[in-house]
C-alpha cells in the first residue's frame, strides 16, 4: 500500500470542490501550490559538545486574504509534505471562520523527547534566523502545533526581536500569558470544537447530557474539548494516546466516564496517560484503535491525521451520530466517502478546529496593539466566530443538499478565490 501523503490528501480534497465551484484553470493552479516554500538545515551543539543537523522548513500556502498564519511541528516524522497540507488547510480554516488571514505551516524533523532544553532553544532561535525576512507579525505568524510549547514559542519571539531591534509581539502565537499571550489560547481549539459541537446538538434536538463522547489523543486539543464538553453535560467514556515507551497507542476506558482532572494527574507533558496508574485507577487499557469502535454518539479525533481510513472506518458504531474532527485531517477521501453514505453529521477539521487559529488571530492583534483583552472577551469573541462560521455552513449545506465537508470548503475556497481575482493575481 503506498505511504500515505497528507497533500496528495489535501489536493484532491481542494480539487473535489474546484470542479463543484467550477473554477478556472489559473486560480485551481494557484491554489494548488504553495505560493512559497523554504527548506533549510538547523546544526545545533548538543549537549555533549558534537553538532547536530536538522531539517527545518516552513510553507506559505496563500495569503490573498492576509497575512499567513500557521503552526509549527516538532516532530520525527514531520515532512514537507505534511507541511504543505496543513499550510493549505490553514489557508481554508482562516477562510471559513471568516478571519483575515492566509495558511502556513512548518516543522522541524525531530523529537523533543530526547533533547535537552539547551538544544531546543537552539533550534527554535536557528529556526527563527533563517527565515526572519520572510515571517513577521504582518508576513507570517508561528503557531504551535505538536510538541511546541508556549516555551518554545517565547524563545522564537525573543529572537525575532533581537533581529528586528523592537519588541514585536505579534510573530508568534501560544505564548504564556504572562509573556504577551492571549487569555483563552490555550483552550481555543478544544473549545471551539465544542461551541460549535452543542449548536449541531441543538440542530439535532439532542440534550449534551444525554450524550457520550469517544476521543482520540490527550492533548492541548482533545483535553480542552473534553473539559468544556463535560461542562455543558456530556461524558466521555475513552480516550486514547501515545504510549512513548511501548512506540504505540492505547485506549482508556471507563463506562461510567472518564475523571479529567484525575486523567491529568497522570499524563506527561506530551500528552501520554502512564498506564499502570490509569489501571490503578480502575480504567480499563485497551489496543489504541478501541476509541473508534465504541458505542457512543460522539467520535472526536484529536490526535493526529491519517486516523479514520478505509481500513477502519467500518468499525465504527451504528450508535455515532457525529464526528467532531479536532486533529488537522484525521479522515482519508474513502473513509469520509462511507461516513459522508452512512449519514454520520461530520463536523470537519477545517471548522471544527478553527477555533486556535482564530485566538491566534486574535493574540496577533493584541501583541500588535500591545493591550491585551480578558479571558471573557476572548471566549465570547471565539464563540460568536465560532458558532457564526457553524451557522454558515451547515446553512449551505443545508440549502444544497451538501455534505458539511463541502460545504465548508465551498465558503472557504471561494472566498480566498475570490481573494486571488480581486488582487488581479490571476
Ligand atoms: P498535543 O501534542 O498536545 O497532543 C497530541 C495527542 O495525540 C497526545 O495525547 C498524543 O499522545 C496523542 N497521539 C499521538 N499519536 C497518537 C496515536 N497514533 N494514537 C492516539 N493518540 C495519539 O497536540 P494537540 O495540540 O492537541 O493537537 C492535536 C491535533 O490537533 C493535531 O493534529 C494538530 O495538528 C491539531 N490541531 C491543533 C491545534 C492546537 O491549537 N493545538 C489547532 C488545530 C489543529
């Protein structure tokens, strides 16, 4: 079977949606490139005196409708190719919420597991000085992705600023509030997905606390989705993630639902449940996939892409009514093609997990205007995004008998189409 690729993935979803839009031969070409790309090594001094080289890169997707924006991955199997679909599903997320901003993504093939502090700081200032002329807070913004810390995210500002010779706040995103960050990034994602989550269980005349959720990951994403989920009345029965020491992935389960805070309490800081204290606890641990396979209305993947494939797709319950896509994503074309038959109301990546890249949007402007806003303001702001761009959609899909996916894609595509004439680029 060929190895999978993110933007083989990513293109043929745009091109699906090109032929419904019936877009012209010059704006399918523009779209479907990265406008820019950059490729570079990082030699770093390890901690035992030898050097070090990494491969680091970064891609500008589009930015018709604005600056870029995008994260930023460390990671050992991170690829340009993974870059160039998240930079081009960044460009769409911007799009469908509606906010001024063009998709970027980049990374750095390497596992910070096994390095030191020193040696990351390395990295991200490196990082941050090959391609200083072409980031800034009104060319490209850095955003965490997986495995980069608020941590990581100061050293990249501060060396920006050294460069710049003026504090210039804006550059990166995810930073720790006490340091120019924006209240409410941290639960962003996670709580956008679950703001637009209870509108679809309002649309669909379900009662969240008659409903249960299946997650997949531990993360930033999937724990604050977990957090506001359980707020408004769900319960969350299993979760599932990356076990470093075993190099596989397990399921936690517990019937009558998972504690969060206990969960926490014994989850490292990249997001791995220790599983004896999780048996300890009375959960059950089970084979990674058994998150899928669960009799809940919910599915919510939020781990990594390339997670609901045509080889597992069938395994999923008759009982789920939703899947709520967090991770960037997790859905292959033919496992979405069975859900899309089957009449699972798929709440897609590009919607879904809008919400970071909206607060990042909003840390930009305020690092930009050096005031910064409270947490209320933050999350009220997310929300009204948020639930307008849900509204958006499921209203076109609704309207036209289409599938949320397309739907979503149709609003996003057509507006940085739009964009790309207006500007008389093509
Ligand atoms: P994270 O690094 O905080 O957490 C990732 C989680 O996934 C961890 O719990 C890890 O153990 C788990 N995991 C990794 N491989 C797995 C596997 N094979 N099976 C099960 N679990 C696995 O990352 P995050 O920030 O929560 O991001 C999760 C996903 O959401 C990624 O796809 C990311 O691109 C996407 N995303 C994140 C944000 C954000 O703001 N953090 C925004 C948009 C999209």
């Amino acid at each position: 079977m060929p190895a999978f690729n993110p933007f083989e993935m990513a293109r043929s979803q745009f091109l699906k949606v090109a032929e419904q839009l019936e877009l012209e031969n010059s704006v399918r070409e523009i779209l479907l490139t990265p406008l820019r790309e950059y490729n570079f090594s990082i030699p770093v001094r390890t901690d035992d005196g030898n050097f070090k080289i990494f491969r680091g890169f970064r891609v500008h997707h589009n930015d018709a409708l604005g600056p870029c924006k995008g994260g930023l991955r460390f990671h050992p199997e991170v690829s340009i190719d993974t870059a160039r679909a998240q930079a081009m599903w960044g460009t769409w997320k911007a799009a469908v919420a509606d906010i001024p901003l063009g998709g970027a993504n980049g990374g750095v093939i390497c596992d910070p597991h096994n390095l030191s502090p020193s040696e990351q700081e390395q990295i991200c200032r490196k990082w941050v000085r090959q391609l200083a002329r072409d980031i800034g807070p009104k060319r490209d913004v850095i955003s965490p992705d997986i495995m980069v810390s608020p941590q990581h995210m100061i050293w990249m500002m501060d060396e920006y600023e050294v460069l710049e010779g003026e504090r210039r706040a804006g550059i990166t995103a995810g930073k720790p509030v006490r340091l120019a960050g924006s209240m409410g990034k941290e639960e962003s994602t996670g709580y956008g997905l679950v703001y637009a989550l209870r509108e679809v269980l309002y649309d669909m005349n379900l009662n969240p606390s008659n409903t249960t959720a299946c997650v997949q990951g531990f993360g930033n994403v999937a724990r604050n989705a977990i957090k506001l989920y359980h707020e408004i009345g769900g319960t969350t029965i299993c979760v599932s993630c990356w076990d470093q020491q075993d190099q596989t992935s397990y399921a936690y389960k517990k019937e009558s639902g998972i504690d969060l805070n206990e969960l926490k309490r014994i989850t490292d800081r990249f997001g791995g449940i220790n599983k004896e204290k999780a048996r300890d606890l009375g959960y059950e641990v089970l084979p990674g996939e058994a998150w899928i396979e669960q009799d809940v209305d919910i599915l919510i993947p939020a781990a990594m892409e390339n997670q609901i494939t045509d080889d597992n797709v069938d395994i999923i319950s008759d009982k789920v009514n939703i899947i709520a896509e967090g991770a960037d994503g997790p859905t292959t074309p033919a496992a979405d093609k069975k859900i899309e038959e089957r009449g699972i109301f798929v709440l897609p990546d590009l919607l879904a997990n809008a919400g970071g890249a909206i607060c990042s949007y909003f840390e930009q402007i305020q690092g930009n205007i050096n005031y910064f806003w409270p947490k209320d303001e933050v999350l009220g702001k997310l929300d009204v995004k948020m639930t307008s761009a849900y509204y958006k959609v499921s209203e076109l899909a609704e309207k036209n008998k289409l599938y949320m996916r397309d739907s979503a894609y149709i609003i996003a595509v057509g507006r940085v189409a739009q964009a790309c004439r207006d500007r008389g680029w093509v």
